[in-house]
C-alpha cells in the first residue's frame, strides 16, 4: 500500500502536477490521521475492556470482604454490649452495701472490665487494592466515597482502641496488682491449673469503696462508649457498602 501511494507521489511530480499532488498529500496525511485515531479507539477500548475486567474481580472480593467484616463487626458489638452492662453494674456496686457473697461476683466483673480492644477487621482487598490502583476503577462515586469513609472511621476507631489498651494497660491493672487479688482473674480466664488464691477474698471487696478505683471504672465506661458507637457507625456504614456491592455485582 505503501509503496503504491509512493508511486501515485512520484508520477504526480514528474507530470508537474503540483497543485493535484498538494491536494493529495493532504488527503494522504488525513488517511494517516484517521487510522491513528482509529488505532488509539481500539487500544483505549481494549483497555477499558481490561479494566473492567479488572474493577468487576476487584468489586466481588470486595463484597466477600465487606460481607465478613460486617460478621466480624455484629459479632463485636454484641460482646460490647455485654462489656456496658457489666461495667455499669460494677460502678453502681461501688460505695455501696453490696450484699453478701459479693467476692463470688467480683472477680467476674472485675475480669470482663480488664479485656482489651482489637476489632482487626479484613483489609486485605481494600490495601492492594489502593496500592495497585484498582480501587480508582470503581466507576460508582458514592460507593468509592462510602469506602473511603468506611477507611477513614475504621482507622479512628484504632486510634481509639490504642488509647483505650493504653488506659488498661498503664493505669488500670496496675491498680489492680496493687489493690486486688490478680491470680483469680488469671484462674478465671482459662488457667485452671494455677487453682484459686488462698488469700483472704473479702480484701477485694474493699476496692468498692476507693474513689480511684470508681474513677477509673467510669473512665473505661466513657471509652467504651466511644467504642461502641464507632462500632456501630462502622457497622451501618458496612452494610450500606454491601447494599450498593450488591446493586452493582448483580447488573
């Protein structure tokens, strides 16, 4: 083809037909352009192709993501719902006539006051896929701005768990080596062998009437209701991703 247009230009030259051979470069440079152009179509249609390809696989991982952590995030609040209950009722007991076998008591709601916070919800999809760019695929905007909602409040509610560990760790069971009898709490959380104190338990009740004791109960109340409602915002916000996950998977 090439050599035959090659050919037409020479001919056009050699008969002096200056004017017809403009008129047919022009044309010639206008047939280039057109295939460019159409040679441009198809690679940017086979690429959208690719990244449609690309942004479906991506979507239905996600959903299978979504769809675990909102398992994982239900099954949490129930537990932080028994955590409220719990601590609310050791702060009504402090400073108060108890009753009796109370210690019996203690030692439970003193344990379930001592566990930490670690949600650890699955991220994997969602990191590879901001790292490899398949997250800037998604062609639903309110759906890429619900993810990066649901990001940005996952990574409060670790920053809240961090300061909530940190008030157990550095103020909490301190107190409690001090002032309480620890090795029935370890007794209690699945060490059987290390057997109950012999101690004399009735001690322990006497926390109940230590004002820094109630202190720091009300303080980790006050952070696990934090807790909570992150939980719950983080829940909400799940299942409206996976609403809209399953909107879309489904066309």
């Amino acid at each position: 083809m090439i050599k035959f247009f090659r050919k037409i230009r020479q001919n056009m030259i050699k008969e002096n037909r200056t004017s017809k051979y403009l008129l047919y470069a022009i044309g010639e440079i206008v047939l280039v352009v057109i295939g460019i152009l159409i040679a441009l179509q198809v690679n940017n249609l086979n690429e959208s192709s690719k990244n449609d390809v690309k942004a479906e696989k991506f979507l239905m991982k996600l959903k299978n993501q979504i769809e675990r952590n909102i398992e994982t995030v239900e099954l949490q609040q129930a537990q932080n719902n028994q955590f409220l209950e719990i601590s609310e009722r050791l702060i009504s007991l402090t400073n108060t006539n108890s009753g009796k076998n109370i210690e019996t008591k203690l030692d439970t709601l003193v344990l379930v006051n001592s566990f930490d916070f670690n949600l650890n919800l699955d991220m994997l999809s969602l990191s590879e896929a901001r790292n490899n760019g398949d997250l800037d695929l998604v062609k639903s905007d309110s759906l890429t701005l619900n993810i990066y909602k649901f990001i940005k409040l996952y990574d409060d509610l670790m920053v809240r768990e961090k300061v909530t560990n940190e008030d157990l760790t550095m103020n909490f069971k301190p107190y409690l080596n001090k002032h309480y009898n620890v090795r029935n709490l370890v007794y209690m959380n699945g060490y059987p062998e290390l057997k109950k104190s012999t101690f004399n338990q009735k001690k322990n009740i006497q926390i109940l009437s230590d004002q820094v004791f109630e202190n720091l109960l009300v303080t980790r109340f006050l952070f696990l209701i934090d807790i909570y409602e992150l939980n719950e915002s983080l829940l909400q916000l799940l299942k409206k991703i996976n609403t809209e996950l399953q909107l879309i998977t489904n066309d």
